[in-house]
C-alpha cells in the first residue's frame, strides 16, 4: 500500500485529485500544482516558495510525510510574512497580527 500523498482528512476540490501510483511522482506533483485550488498562491509574490514546499511535500517519503520538507516551508512561511499585504489576514493570524488590524479597525469604526 502506498502513502497518500494528500493529508489524512483533507479533501481536494473536484478536479484536482492526485493520480495513483501509475504516474511518476514528478507527473503526480505537476498535476496538483497545476490544479486551480492553488492557482493563487502559485501566482503570487511567494510563487516560487510555495511550489518548491508543496512539490517537496508530495514527493516527500520520509515516514511522516513532508518532514523532510521544513526548509521551503519555512521559506514560503517567511515570504508571507515579508509580503503581508498580498495574503489574507488568515495567513498571519498566529502571529498576532489579526489582533491588531481588528483593534485598528475597531479603533476607526469609534473615531
């Protein structure tokens, strides 16, 4: 039996399923970067960053998937925050910045 390549309890939008085993792993990876689920990320400024981490991912073998992959995520992780404005507050919401924007926000809704 082979390893998922998509997380457990993840589910991919219609027209992007992950190909069997039958496709090269450099095949099933161009695939799933090719779906329209990621055409945002793969587009924009951390384009680059976010390919290398999620082909990375899907190619991984180690035994817990994608922890061979901490360097192009902390890579994608550091260009999202050096590019917060082209990135959803729910990017940044670990960080405390959500907290802030919203206490901004409440602050100019009262003025």
């Amino acid at each position: 039996m082979s390893a998922s390549l998509v997380p457990r309890g993840v589910e991919l939008p219609s027209g992007c399923k992950v190909e069997s085993a039958e496709h090269s792993s450099e095949e099933r990876a161009q695939k799933a970067l090719d779906c329209p689920c990621v055409a945002d990320l793969r587009n924009g400024p951390c384009g680059t960053q976010f390919s290398e981490a999620f082909i990375c991912f899907l190619k991984s073998t180690a035994e817990e998937k994608g922890s061979d992959c901490v360097q192009p995520f902390l890579s994608f992780q550091n260009c999202i925050k050096e590019n917060p404005n082209a990135f959803g507050e729910i990017f940044l919401e670990e960080d405390g910045h959500r907290e802030d924007s919203e206490t901004t926000h409440r602050r100019k809704s009262v003025d």
